[in-house]
C-alpha cells in the first residue's frame, strides 16, 4: 500500500482541531475527513466518523491493523507539520518585511524633517 497523496487544510480557531486531511492511496482510494486534533497530550489523527442514532460516534472508515494506523497517522502528521513550518516562515518574512517597510518609512520621515 502506498500514499500517493496527502491534502491539508489547515483550520484556525476551531478550538482543538487544527486542520482536515484527505489521503489517496494507491491513486485508487481516498479516505476524506480525517481529523487532527490537538489533545491534552498533543497533536493526534482523527478517522472520520459520524454520529449514530444513539449520539454515540463510529468510525466511518478505519485502518483494521496497528501498522497501517501508525502509517496514515505519520504521513497525515508529516505534512501537517511541513505546512505549519511554511505558514510560520512566512509569518516571520512577513513581519521582517512590515520592520523593513516601517524603518523605510521612518528614515524617508527624517530626511523630510531636515
């Protein structure tokens, strides 16, 4: 089996989860609504699930052995943390480029007063 595709889509200010993944496998499945969810003891996978008629939530679709569960749980962590690290890089460019802008602006200010 292989992963032939994973898609994030990060989530802000949804209390505990943090993004939603589809993963492909084998450019032949694909499992959607896959959760990761910040917990008390960290970052974990979701499977989908739904709710029954009892308010009691199952599983839509799951791995049926330990080694496949850790191996969607690692490709899924793997490119959620690949896009964190983008998105914090380019929160740092961005605030590297508003000081140059505002030291830009305060030097063009002080050349005007003289």
């Amino acid at each position: 089996m292989k992963f032939t595709d994973v898609r994030i889509r990060r989530i802000q200010n949804q209390n505990r989860l943090r993004a939603v993944a589809s993963v492909t496998i084998d450019d032949a499945f694909v499992i959607h609504e896959i959760r990761v969810i910040e917990g008390a003891r960290g970052i974990f996978v979701a499977m989908p699930s739904r709710k029954n008629k009892y308010g009691v939530y199952k599983d839509v679709a799951h791995p049926i052995n330990q080694e496949t569960r850790a191996e969607i749980e690692r490709v899924v962590l793997a490119e959620f943390n690949k896009q964190e690290a983008e998105a914090e890089q380019e929160k740092h460019e961005e605030a590297v480029e508003e000081k140059a802008e505002a030291e830009e602006a305060k030097e063009g200010e002080e050349k005007k007063e003289e």
